[in-house]
C-alpha cells in the first residue's frame, strides 16, 4: 500500500462521489483507477462494456471460490 498524492479538486470530488455511490474515498479513487487502467488498455471498449466485464469476472470468481 502506498500514497497517492492528487490535486485538492480531485479528491474533493472523489469525496462527493464516494457518498453517493456507498463507497470510501479510497475506494472511489481505486475504483476510477482501475477503470481508467482498463479503459487505456482496452480503448473500443465503452464503460458499461468494463464493468459487465468485471462484473463476469468476480461472479466467475465467487464460482471458483465456491467450487474450491
């Protein structure tokens, strides 16, 4: 685990956004970064295409667990 240190904006905003959408600050920003990450790697894919994908991927996840 690490620091990140990001414009004041930023992190107010990612304050605002984390109480609406039930998530810490820390998780909001880790949520916009993996997003982003994926978004880069994956540029014809629209954000509703990442998340179903994430979405596939921690229920198959969850199946593996279960199996386990």
């Amino acid at each position: 685990m690490g620091i990140v240190k990001v414009d004041d904006a930023l992190h107010e905003e990612a304050r605002r956004v984390s109480t609406v959408m039930c998530r810490s600050i820390n998780a909001q920003a880790e949520f916009w970064m993996k997003i982003g990450m994926l978004a880069e790697a994956n540029p014809t894919l629209s954000f509703n295409d990442i998340v179903q994908g994430q979405l596939a991927a921690a229920q198959a996840g969850d199946q593996d667990e279960a199996a386990a």
